[in-house]
C-alpha cells in the first residue's frame, strides 16, 4: 500500500525511500541522471516497480567569489528616493528573485561626512539576522556608487498605512510595538543604539508583520553603560536627555519607543507642535496628557517609557522589564518572535512584484541607475569614489551573499 496525499485535489504518490548520489569535485562538473530510490518497507512500500529521482549535483568551492554587478540585476520600479540616491524593485536575472536595491552616490557620502553612516547600516546589516529586521542579501560597489542588496517588503510603510486610518486600535499598536520591541532587543544584544523609530522606518510584509529598516544612524559599540553625544534624529522622537546635550545610551530608543506607541494610538506624537522649537520646550517641560478612551495599562506603559529622567525609564533595565509590564500580559515571546500569531492587518499585496503601497509619485517613473534629479557628476567624483573605496575597503563591502527594502518617506503632518 503506498501513501498518498492530495495534492490540487489530485491524488500523488509520496515517494518515501533514499537513493546515493556520488558528486564530481571539479569546479562546475554537473552530475546529471536518473538515480534508484531505496524504498523505505515499514511504510509499506516495499514492492516490485523500481522508482527513480532525477537528480542534478554541481560542484563549486565554497571559496569562489564573484563580484556582482548591476548587469545581473533588472530594475522593475523606483520604490524610494533621497538626496542620497534611490530605492528601487529589482529581479536577479539567474534567480528571478525580487529584491530592494538601495543605490548611494559616493559623492553625497562625502559631501555631507556621512562616511561612517554608510558603514554603520552596511556593518549593521550584515550583523543582524532577526525575522523584524529587513536583512542585507548583497552589497557591491562602483566607483562612483554603493549597491545594497535588501529583502523587498511590499506591505508598506507604517507611516503610510496610519496616515490612511488616522490611528490604530490599542490591540493592533500593541502587536507591532511588541514585533518593535523583539527587533530593538536584537540591536541592544549587539551594542546598537538605533536612534531613528520612526514609522517611515517601518515596513509591513506581505502577511502583515514589521521589519526595521534604515540603519544609516545606527550607534555601534554602545554598552549598556556608554553615553554618546551626536545630536540626530527626528524632531518629534528626540529624547529629552539628547536634546540637553547630556549624553544618552540605548535607553534612548525605548523613549523613541513609547512616542511611536503614543502616536498609533492617537493618530500624532505626544509633543507635536509645528514649530519644531516649540516642540522641543514641550519635549523638556509639557506634562504628558492622554486622550479619555486609551486605557489604564497603555497610560502606565506610555507614562514609564516617556519618563524624562532616564535612569528611572521602564526598560533602563533591559527590554525583558518592559516585557514584564501588564500592557504586554497574555504574550507569548518565543511564540511572537516565531510570527505564530495572526498580525492583526493583513495588507493588500497581490504578488511578490506588487509595488500599489508605494508612493506613486516613485514608482510612475522609469527606473534608471542614475542619479537623482538635480544631482549631477563631477570629473572629482572619481577622485571621491576612491576615497569611499578605501574607507570601505577595511569592512569588506564586496558582494557576498547573506544571511537575509528600504522604506523612504518625507514627514508631512
């Protein structure tokens, strides 16, 4: 009796047996044919019909390297842009897998001293290997540019998806803060400050869950007791303690946290103001106010996480004391970080090709590797592509296959 199983409502024979294949150890030496398959007697298999597999074997040293080019990939649609360059669909032409090609002039890199920028995101990237953090696949260069190879994410933005509903329920701001608050632990394990949440950096996948891009701001090498000075970010994220010039350390990004939870649930972030100095006295001196529908829990986990005085924030013990707080109660984490549970929002993507939640004014044009309009070359740009490729030289930034899209919008309120 052989097993069966239904397979498009057609009945298929599964095949259960082993067969040994021999392989040719010379650089591309395929092995092509028919092989026996040994049938396994306790399932019940075991009769006289001789059942074979095709199989093919090529051989190649785990050593060789190829360097990529842009020739190997075909550009579909530009999903993003920057004054740094442009983001755009790409198929690999031997494997037809889609991927997100961020593009970064070397000029620009040097223009605005954003040499050490260019390498923390690349150098992050290739460290992190998190189901909520869009992964690098390949990196290679030029003289004149930087190619980053990232896994496509067609749900989205964030920011997108609560400019179009205004807010999200408490049940679904939790789940994505949840997914955050696993990709953020990540960074923190590897002393990374990541110092730009934002929901312009947070994309949804197909089936509804986040994954963190854009690294470009990312602090290597911060212990948990390190203090840092660099004034970056996004106006209405800035933690207190960075705007005083005090010096910050990863509890920073549980502040940047709870503003992000504060404005999916109500639609804005909790010191808003258009006048960015304005919004800076409210930062350092506004008492936090809530809206009378947002529960008890999701007050008391905004008010521990927007705590001015960093040291009595929740989670300056570490990210499992925010896991800990009520808000989260019910969540299993192996469970979560495993995306076993239903994301609570499905998007409408109908194909691994769909770019519809995209911004159009990108994807209507035709993708071309060049520069962004109104940027230029000069004859000193290959003088600066040497300087990028030196820098970059000491992290390796060749093409090289990795463990695993960039999301680019402008903040409009």
């Amino acid at each position: 009796m052989e097993k069966k199983r239904l397979v498009n409502n057609e009945e298929c024979v599964i095949l259960l047996g082993t067969t040994t294949v021999e392989p040719i150890f010379e650089d591309q030496k395929m092995v092509d044919d028919w092989f026996p398959i040994k049938m396994n007697e306790t399932e019940g298999l075991c009769d006289d019909e001789e059942r074979r597999v095709h199989i093919q074997v090529c051989y190649k040293p785990a050593g060789a390297k190829k360097s990529l080019s842009i020739d190997e990939f075909e550009l579909l649609k530009v999903i993003g842009k920057g004054s740094f360059g442009k983001v755009m669909q790409v198929r690999k032409k031997d494997t037809n897998r889609i991927y997100a090609m961020k593009i970064i002039r070397k000029s620009h890199v040097v223009e605005r001293s954003e040499i050490s920028h260019t390498l923390a995101e690349r150098n992050v990237l290739v460290k992190i290997n998190n189901p909520f953090i869009v992964g690098l696949k390949f990196s290679f260069q030029t003289a004149e540019k930087l190619y980053l190879v990232l896994a496509f994410v067609n749900g989205g933005e964030l920011f997108y998806h609560l400019q179009k509903d205004g807010a999200f329920t408490e049940d679904r701001s939790r789940f994505y803060i949840s997914e955050l608050l696993c990709a953020l632990e990540c960074l923190h394990k590897y002393d990374i400050i990541y110092r730009d949440l934002k929901p312009e950096n947070i994309l949804l996948d197909y089936s509804g869950h986040i994954a963190l891009c854009d690294f470009g701001l990312c602090k290597l090498n911060m212990t948990d007791k390190n203090k840092t000075n660099t004034f970056c970010g996004t106006p209405e994220y800035l933690a207190p303690e960075l705007l005083l010039g005090k010096g910050y350390t990863k509890v920073v990004d549980w502040w940047t946290l709870g503003v992000l939870l504060y404005e999916m649930m109500t639609g804005l972030p909790p010191f808003y103001d258009e006048n960015t100095n304005e919004m800076y006295k409210k930062i350092l001196q506004q008492p936090l106010t809530f809206p009378s529908e947002m529960s008890p829990l999701a007050q008391d986990i905004l008010s521990k996480l927007l705590n001015r005085e960093p040291t009595e924030r929740l989670g300056n013990n570490g990210s499992e004391e925010i896991k800990a707080h009520p808000f989260f109660g019910g969540i299993d984490w192996v469970k979560l970080y495993n995306k076993k549970y239903q994301p609570p929002f499905k998007p409408n993507v109908s194909s691994a090709t769909d770019t519809s939640n995209f911004d159009e004014e990108f994807t209507s044009e035709v993708p071309l590797d060049s520069v962004s309009e109104g940027f230029t070359y000069e004859d000193r740009d290959k003088h600066i592509g040497s300087m990028v490729s030196s820098s970059l030289m000491s992290s390796t930034l060749n093409s090289r296959p990795l463990s695993r899209q960039v999301g680019m919008g402008n903040r409009g309120r």
